[in-house]
C-alpha cells in the first residue's frame, strides 16, 4: 500500500500575492531599460551621503590658482607658464593644467617654452568641444552632436593629453566620470584619470566620492608658487593648474556645491581612483535580493506580513548609507522602483478586493463577503429574504435603492452589533448566537412587519428566515443552504426555517448545486450549445439557439430543467444570465458574418427589475457581441408580473439594436395579450402545435393564421420542434419559412454551427435579409 504524498498547494490570495511579486518583477526591470527613473532615486542617497559623511583629501593633489592679486595684466597662458616655470623648480611629482585660454591668447608661445625646459612631466587638460558627457552619450553611444572631441587650442610640446569633462545626469548633476573619452585618435583620459596616475584598464563610468571635501584640497595661489613659499608642499606631488575664475573655466553641479569649478571635480574624481573608496555594487545584487524577499514575505500571514513590509522599507532606506558607511555604492533605485511597482500593484488588488466585496446600490457588505468571512466568524449564519424585493426596488426610483436596503439591514441589525451583509436579489445574512438567535429573529418578525419610510412613500416589507443550526464545511455551500432555508420560510406561517430541515436526496442536489454555480461558471463548466434555424424550403441556417449546458465533474452533463429552476429559486438566475450573454456574445459575431443571428434565452421573472437592460447590454458589450447578432428570447412568460415595466424594458432594447422573440407561443400565459403589449420581433410557436397539425385541421388554421398575424405585424414565425420532413412539408404549405428542430440539427457545439454557415471570422457581415 502507497503512502499517500499531500500535495503542496497554496491559497488563491498566496498565489495572486507570488504572481502580483514575479509582475512587479518584470514591471520594475522594463522600467531600468527603458526609463533611468532609478538612476534618479539613486541620486538622493547619494546626495544625502555626500553631504553628511564629508572627509579629507589625501593631499596628494595640490590646486593651483592663476589669479593675480598684484594688478600685473597678464593673458592665461601667461599665468600658467609662470607657474610651470616655478613648479617645475619645486620637483614635484605631475603638473597638470587647464588648456583653456583662447587661440590668440599672446601667452601661447612663453607657455610652450616654459613646457619645453621643465623636466617634470606636464600633460594639459582641453575641454571637449560638445560639452559634457551623459548618462546617454556614453563612449559606445555618441550624442545626436556625433562624438565629444578635444578641442585643442594650440600645439604644446607635452608629456601627454587629458580631456577636462564631466558626465552628468539627467538632472544636470555630477555623479559619476568617465575613465576615457574616445576621440579619433584614440582613448585620451579624463582629467581624474591623469591626476590619479597609473594605466587604469577599466572603461566606462565609475562614481566619484563626494565624500571627500572639497575644503580641504590643498590651495596655492600663483604669487606663492612663484615666491617658492610653500616648496615642501609641492614637492612629489601632483599639481593642477587652473585658470582663473575670471576666465573661461567651467563650473557644475555636484551633490554638495552647485558651481563647483570642473577642476575641483577631477580632483576629488581622482582621490577617488586613489583610495578605491565608493566602490559600486552591481544593481542586480540588491535586486535581486528584495525580490526574493519578496516572494518569501508573500508566504507570511497577514500581520507578520506586513511587519516585514515596513521592514524592508526601513532597511531598503538604511542599506545606502550603511554601505557608504564600508565604502560600498549600494544602487537601491531598481529595489525602490520595485517597491513601489509592487505597493501599487497590491493597493490596486485591495482597491478591487474591497470593491468585490462592497454592494453597489447599498453600500453595504455583499455575499462574496460573506463567504470568506465564513471561517472566522462567531455564530451561526442567518439569511433573510426580503419578501417581494425586486417588485419593490421597481416601483422606487434608483436615487431611493440605497436608503430601502439600508433601513432593511438597520431594522435586521437591531439588538446585534454584528455586520449585515446583502445581495442583489433580497437576501440579507448576518451571524448570530445560535441560543439567541431564535428569539432575536422573533422580534424581527414583529419589526420587519413595520413599514418603511422611503423619501415620501411608506412600503410594506415581510421576511422569511433560514437559519443555519447544521455545521457546513464549505461556505458557499454553508451559504446557498441557508439562502434555501430562507426561501422556504417564506412559504410558512413561522417565517422561519432551519438548514437542517431540509432532508433528502433533492435537497443535498440543491445546495451543491447552489454551492457549485460561481465555481462552474469560473472553470467554464457551464457551456452554450446552439441549435440551428433554417429557412425551410432552402435549409439554408439564418440563426441559431443558444442553449445553456453544464458538465459537473462528478455528475457530468446535467439537464437544464434540473438546475435552471433551483438556481432561479435560489435568486441566481443573474449570474447564469450574465454568462450566458456573454458566451453567447463571443459567437454571434462570427455568426453574423453569415447573416445568422444568436438567440438567447432570458427568463421572463428578470424582465421587470431596473437594471434588465444593464444586464442585457453590459454583458454582451464584455463578451464583444454586438446588440444587432443578438436575439433576446422571451421564456416563461406567465411570470411575468409588471407588464408595463417589462414592455418598456424590451422597447429600450430594441432601440439599442435588439431583436425580441416570444417563446412558446400559444402554450401558457404565452398568449395573444402578449402579442399585443409586448414589443416583439419573433414569435415561436411550439412543439406540440407542430405535431398537432399532423392530423388537426384547427391546429393548421390557428398556424396558418399566425403566420399570416406575424406577416402583417413585421414579425417572423419560426416553428419549434420540426423532426420530420413530412412535418417540414406542412409547415411549407401553411406558409411558414423558418423552422427549427432535430430534422436541421441537435444542439452543437459553435465550431459545427460555423461549419453549417461556412463563415470565416473575417468574413463581411452579410445582410440579414431575413432579419
């Protein structure tokens, strides 16, 4: 004997929270390749950073200034040549200096000698002459202006070139530099690079450290270097020489000054190099890591799970600046996009879910509800149904529904804190002690007979109770026995009826059946077969039937009389209804490229109520069906209990398009008042007329009569159950001209009804002649 393996299985709201994680996933990774919206978040740790982790410079960089304090009027390669000459005597280790003064600058050739006799390497730093390099005009991706080239001024006799630019963000800000800047002649380093020494071959970007003061970078001005003040500074040494702030040179935005001279920048770029300090930590680590947290929280019950939300939010704050705190970049732009994608993915989820969960009309908590707050509620479940419900929402204007269904559920709450929950069919369920809840519900009785005062019109209200005294593992199962419990009460004296009075096979049908219709319609176990409409003399189809069908996973395919009338009962003929309009919908359009219109069956007992008409259009719109492929087929029509409500409804919707057809014809209530008072397209005359005429002469007289009825009215007469040809070629002779019935075909599926049309889905719709 095998040992029996639980498989491992998750709960519906564990599962859409995995599949909610893996989409912000995806979500937050489209947002890195194509917006830079987290290289924007990255900027502001580091800002913050900057600004309050300031440290010193290791003085190995010296500044030098070219401004002149005496008056002497001198060009700036003047300047600079005095300070090469009086650096070079000073033994240091590198000179470096800005290449920016004009072509005519009269200092060029005094500037060349001094470069010529100093026996310290000197390199000058051009400018670039299309500006500053971004985050998008990278050494692989040139800039719309073609790629950045140094601009030289003058031919100089140096050691080597720099290029004195900056890469900024798309705020305008200085975060990170270049190591080089590819020209056509080649790789030529950036100003940091060159003050930083050595042959680094790295490429791309790197951040630089604005840890580092700017304050304390070591200053000489030119009349000092040339007095030789300060000559054990400069000694070994690297030295910068800039120009002079009254002149051309370059000020930009960093995360601690907003005009910091482009020469102050290449030097805290290049102490940068020097110490390896802020070494950046590749993005998909951090990533990476929430993500699985992610995914792990999402496990957790709901209170740790959310301790462990706010959790990640702190450290997702904190991580930048401890890894600052070990010279670590932490880039936590991709983990906050992610956060974010992911907050509004779930508060867009619990929008819907509350939404799910709220009636419409009332305000009020709905039965889906109910339903998962079944588990952890105290007390028995009980349901009442309001007598009359949907007669009385009718006769109210729709401005008044919400204040009728909530003096209901006041007037049921009273002598109980406990939540009322409602349905759109007049069911109201709360929980109650089962001790007290019989005596509770009896002074509910005595209160519920009370009328209510609505606006300026007083409403009489009665209510049957169902009570839930049995323990019922499943709660829609719990819930649909008690629903039927309620509307049994309505039939008793009492008013009152308990779950566990109603014995039998029949019953125990009934509350799966209940239990089992929103699961069945969720899976696609309730289907459409569709029986075609033929011209009878051609047998050309001009329409087709659709008739509902549901295959049950245990009790497989089970007959529409069996579960139609238990669900109506119930109050759930909405929800099949809507289904079925909209499955019907998705094949009525491939069917109207053949000129055949879709019929469906709408129970009469909806006709009346306020939103038939949203019913009728919402779902056909969702399922892509247009109003013109559709018929609304009329059954059951001795319910039908506001005639005038229902004909007004029906008119409406042969404005929108509809066509309407009066089923069963002649059979009950199916008669000719309604032929009269009910605006109709169709009528269908029934099976056992069909199979009268066989040897009645009345019964041919009364069809021949209809026809001819139907003819002069502008409606169709389409005749039901025809098996025979013998019955076909009577109907032909009475005049008839469509028919349906087993002699054209058994109900099938939409693929063999579209093989009977030869229709393709891109076909034109052709024109209903017929219709």
């Amino acid at each position: 004997m095998r040992a029996h393996i639980p498989r491992f299985r998750l709960e519906p709201r564990t599962r859409r929270r995995l599949s909610q994680v893996l989409l912000s996933l995806l979500a937050a990774l489209a947002v890195l390749f194509v917006l830079d919206i987290p290289k924007l978040i990255d900027e502001v740790p580091r800002v913050f950073v900057s600004r309050m982790m300031q440290r010193p410079v290791s003085g190995e960089i010296v500044l030098v200034t070219t401004d002149r304090q005496d008056g002497n009027i001198d060009s700036v390669a003047q300047r600079q040549a005095a300070a090469i000459a009086a650096l070079d005597s000073m033994d240091p280790k590198l000179i470096v200096f800005e290449g920016r003064f004009p072509e005519d600058d009269p200092g060029i050739p005094a500037l060349r000698s001094a470069i010529a006799k100093a026996r310290t390497p000197v390199i000058v730093a051009w400018p670039a002459t299309a500006g500053q390099i971004t985050s998008r005009n990278t050494l692989d991706q040139p800039s719309a202006q073609g790629s950045l080239a140094v601009s030289r001024n003058a031919y100089l006799p140096v050691d080597g070139e720099a290029v004195d630019t900056n890469r900024t963000s798309l705020t305008g800000f200085v975060f990170d530099a270049e190591y080089y800047l590819q020209t056509g002649n080649g790789d030529v380093p950036i100003l940091g690079t060159t003050l930083a020494g050595g042959s680094f071959t790295k490429t791309g970007a790197y951040p630089i450290d604005f840890r580092f003061s700017a304050n304390s970078i070591p200053v000489f001005s030119l009349a000092s270097v040339e007095k030789m003040v300060d000559r054990e500074a400069i000694q070994g040494k690297r030295v910068f020489v800039g120009v002079p702030r009254s002149g051309n040179s370059t000020l930009i935005s960093t995360p601690i000054n907003k005009s910091m001279p482009s020469s102050v920048v290449g030097i805290i770029a290049a102490e940068t190099l020097m110490s390896s300090s802020l070494l950046p930590i590749d993005w998909f680590i951090p990533f990476s890591a929430f993500g699985l947290l992610l995914l792990s929280v999402a496990f957790l019950p709901r209170r740790p799970r959310r301790i462990s939300y706010i959790a990640m939010v702190l450290a997702s704050l904190a991580a930048p600046i401890v890894a600052a705190y070990f010279d670590r970049l932490l880039p936590t732009g991709m983990v906050y996009t992610l956060l974010a994608i992911y907050g509004a993915v779930r508060l867009r989820s619990n929008w819907r879910d509350r939404v799910a969960r709220i009636d419409g009309v009332s305000g009020l908590a709905n039965f889906h509800a109910l339903q998962e707050d079944f588990s952890k509620s105290k007390g028995r479940l009980i349901v009442a149904r309001v007598e009359h419900f949907e007669e009385i929402l009718a006769s109210l204007e729709a401005s008044l529904h919400r204040s009728f269904i909530q003096q209901i559920a006041q007037r049921l709450a009273v002598g109980s804190d406990t939540a009322v929950y409602t349905d759109t069919t007049g069911h109201f369920g709360w929980f109650d002690e089962m001790e007290h809840a019989r005596s509770h519900i009896t002074g509910l009785l005595a209160l519920a007979s009370a009328p209510l005062r609505v606006a300026d019109r007083t409403l009489d209200f009665s209510c049957g109770f169902g009570i839930l005294d049995i323990d019922v593992s499943k709660p829609r199962q719990a819930i649909s026995a008690t629903i039927v419990a309620a509307e049994t009460a309505l039939k008793r004296p009492s008013r009152m009826a308990l779950v566990s009075e109603q014995g039998g096979f029949d019953t125990d049908w009934q509350l799966s059946l209940h239990s089992s219709l929103d699961h069945a319609i969720a899976h696609q176990h309730i289907y459409l077969l569709f029986q075609p409409q033929c011209l009878l003399e051609s047998g050309h189809v001009v329409g087709a039937e659709a008739l509902v069908r549901w295959k049950h996973p245990q009790r497989g395919e089970i007959s529409p009389s069996d579960f139609i009338p238990f669900i109506e009962k119930a109050g759930r003929l909405k929800p099949l209804t809507a289904h079925t309009l909209r499955l019907a919908a998705r094949s009525a359009n491939v069917a109207l490229n053949a000129g055949a219109r879709i019929s469906v069956n709408i129970s009469a007992t909806l006709l009346a109520e306020h939103d038939f008409v949203s019913l009728i259009c919402d779902n056909i719109a969702a399922g892509g069906g247009r109003p013109q492929a559709i018929t609304i087929e009329i059954t059951e029509t001795a319910k039908i209990e506001d005639f005038r409500t229902a004909a007004r409804n029906l008119e409406r919707l042969q404005e929108k398009g509809f066509h309407v057809s009066l089923d069963d014809f002649g059979t009950g209530e199916a008669n000719l008042s309604l032929l009269v008072g009910l605006p109709c397209d169709e009528i269908k005359i029934d099976r056992s007329f069909v199979a009268l005429a066989q040897h009645n002469e009345r019964a041919r007289i009364v069809i021949r009569a209809l026809n001819d009825t139907a003819r002069k009215a502008g409606m169709r007469l389409v005749a039901e159950g025809i098996e025979t040809e013998t019955e076909q070629d009577l109907l032909i002779s009475l005049g008839c001209v469509i028919g349906q019935g087993f002699l054209y075909g058994r109900p099938m599926r939409i693929s063999e009804l579209l093989s009977m049309l030869d229709v393709r889905e891109s076909c034109e719709p052709r024109k209903l002649t017929l219709y």
